[in-house]
C-alpha cells in the first residue's frame, strides 16, 4: 500500500512538468514564426527617387502684355437736333440706316419759313424801291442847288435819305438771307457719314432745338477711338518703360496696339496709340490714353466695350511655365536642381506674362535647371532622377 501511495505521488509531479514543458515548447515556436515572418520587411529595400522632367533656363527676348478696360467711340458721334421748331412732317430714314453727308433725314413743315421768307423778300423789294425814290431826289435837288434855286441844306437832307435807304435795303437783304436759312434748316440733314441710331420722335411730334432728347444720333465709324486709362504708378512705368522725350515724341514710338472683344477674340486690325490726355482726372486719379483702329467693316460700334492689350518687349528675359510653379501665402516658387540631384524651393518675382510663362525678375538665372512637373510630391532637399524635357516649351526657348 505504500509503494502504490508514493508512486501515484510522482505521477502528480510529473504531470505539471510536462505542462510548463509544453507552454515553453509553444512559446519559443510562435517567437521563430513571428521573427521569420518580420525578416523581409526589415530587410527590404528603399525606394528609387522618383524620375522628374527638369529643363534648363534660357534668357531670351520676350513682349509681354497689359490688358486695360476700354470704351470704343467712333470717330465723329454726334447728336442731331433741329435748329428751328415745327412739327415733324417726315422720317426719311430707318434706324440702324447708314446715310451720306448732306443727305435729308427728316423734314420739318415748312410753311412758316417760307411765308417769313416771302416777307422778307417783300421787304427788299419795297427797300430797294426807297432807294430808288432817295436817288431821283438827290439827282432833282442837286442842278438846283447849282443853280441856288434851292438851298445847299436840302441837297443834303437827299443824300441823307439815299443813305438811309440803302442800309434799309441791307437790313432787308440780311433778313431775306435768314429767312432762307430758316427755311433750309426745315430739311435736316447728316453733317457726316454714318449711321443712325434710334429715332425716339416719330412724324408729327412737335420738335424745336430746345428739346432735351435729340431727334437722333449719327455714329462716323470708318475709324473707331478706343479710350482707356492708366493709375499713376502704370503711366509712371509707361513713361520709363517707352522711349522718348515729349509725350507726341513718345507717342511715334510706340508699338502697335491689340483690341480684344467682349467675348476675348482679337479685334485682326492692330491700331495705334495716338493720345494722351493733359491732366489726370481729379475724381479717378487716372489719365487717359486714345487709340485708333480702322474700322472699314463696321464691324465696332459706338459703345462697345473691350480690353485694350498693350505689349512690352523685354529684352535677356527668364521665362518659366506657370506649370513649374507652386504659390503659397501669395509668394510663388520653383523647385531648382542643385548638386547630387537635390531639389530646393525658391521664391521667384514675377513682372509679367507671356502665353502660359511667367517673365520672371529674380529668383534664378539664366543656367539654373528646374524640376517642371511631379512639384506636389517633392520636399525640400529631396534626391531625385532628373529627365531633360525634350519639348519645346517646356525647353523655355
């Protein structure tokens, strides 16, 4: 009995042995499995720099461009009233028409004028008369003043009179020739050619030269003024940017000017500058500028709108694509190439545009190399696999 007692003891000894036995025994296989299966992360390799397009600067000559709102006129636009009052008999054109200088437009009733004119003619004639009558005087008083049958002081009285009559005769040949103004002013007529607007007076409104609103207006557009201004810091840069000592010396050395529409297309006529105003306006603060464009076509009309383009040639300019730049807190930077193929942000001052270039002041220089795309992934002195672009604008040539 007590051998089987102590051998049922060891049995219970054992027993836990082999349980620590088997949790050690699992413990160590999970620690290989992990440690195999986090080998090949630790172990794998780091990725390529990333293959960028980079092009090398070249400073060239370039003509950048300003835009300025602009309002177009033509060439003669005026306002057509009439000089006499009366009732309007006749609208002899259409609205939109284009008409001939000296050509009828509208006829005003006539009657009155020509019944002033009769009188005034009338009045001539009995004018004329008088001096007639003064010199058969003069002629009859004056052997009988010779004679001393009648005193010297009646001769003179005649010849008074003939004077009299004769300026009577004047004044009425003043007022005959009014009269027939008058009457020709009942026809009114175009002072130029071109074409009419809207005519808000039909026949037989009354009219008169009082009237606050114009019987029409007549547009001369052979030749359109495109009027447009400039801040006092642009005319200043005007002024140093063009040659020239006087502004009419400045004025014949200037380049060509472009029109663009209303809808952004190119007006294919270029016109030229060929004023500039005085004096600044005190209200604005800004100076106006006149260019003229030849408008044959009549494709420009009073009262359009525009952009007036004005171009500015530079000369050993830096362009660079808008696409190779980033802008952040309204600073704009490129990312240029530098030794061991690490790329560094750098600020650049942009003066103007050309196309989809920016024209840049400073910044970098003619010879530097600049990465022109992938921009959103690259940090600063990042490495990277410089590919020359082969295109032509992004060559920036």
């Amino acid at each position: 009995m007590n051998a089987i007692h102590r051998l049922f003891i060891l049995l219970n000894s054992v027993k836990p042995f082999n349980q620590v036995k088997s949790l050690f025994v699992l413990s160590l296989f999970s620690i290989v499995l992990i440690s195999c299966k986090s080998s090949p992360d630790q172990t794998a390799a780091a990725p390529p720099p990333p293959v960028l397009p980079v092009s090398q600067i070249h400073e060239s000559t370039e003509t950048t461009f300003i835009e300025y709102p602009a309002a177009i006129q033509g060439a003669v636009d005026i306002d057509v009233r009439p000089q006499v009052s009366g009732y309007l008999q006749k609208v002899l054109v259409n609205e939109g028409a284009y008409v001939s200088a000296g050509q009828t437009l509208f006829k005003i009733n006539e009657n009155p004028y020509r019944e002033a004119l009769n009188n005034a003619k009338a009045s001539l004639h009995a004018a004329e008369a008088a001096i007639l009558n003064a010199q058969l005087e003069v002629d009859k008083l004056t052997p009988l003043v010779q004679n001393k049958v009648v005193s010297e002081f009646q001769l003179k009285t005649a010849k008074t009179a003939y004077k009299i009559a004769q300026a009577n005769a004047e004044q009425a040949r003043a007022s005959v020739a009014s009269a027939q103004i008058n009457l020709g002013y009942t026809n009114v007529k175009a002072t130029v050619s071109g074409y009419i607007g809207r005519i808000p007076k039909k026949q037989g409104s009354l009219v008169a030269p009082t009237d606050q609103e114009a019987l029409t207006q007549l547009s001369d557009i052979h030749e359109v003024h495109v009027y447009f201004s400039l801040a006092e810091n642009d005319f200043n840069s005007f002024n140093a940017n063009y040659p020239g000592k006087s502004p009419a010396d400045r004025i014949k050395h200037l380049p060509a000017v472009e029109l663009l529409l209303s809808d952004n297309t190119t007006y294919p006529i270029k016109g030229k500058i060929d004023m500039i105003d005085g004096q600044f306006d005190k209200n604005t603060g800004a100076i106006t500028l006149r260019a003229s464009f030849p408008n044959a076509s009549g494709t420009l009309r009073s009262g359009n709108t525009g952009k007036l383009r004005l171009g500015l040639k530079h000369d050993d300019a830096i362009l660079i694509p808008q696409s190779a730049t980033v802008e952040m807190q309204d600073k704009v930077f490129v990312f240029a190439l530098n030794k061991g193929n690490k790329v560094s942000k750098m600020p650049i001052t942009v003066i103007g545009k050309s196309g989809n270039n920016y024209l840049v002041k400073d910044g970098v220089k003619s010879g530097d190399q600049i990465v022109l795309s992938g921009l959103d992934r690259l940090q600063e002195g990042q490495v990277i696999t410089p590919e020359q672009a082969s295109d032509k604008a992004a060559s920036l040539k």
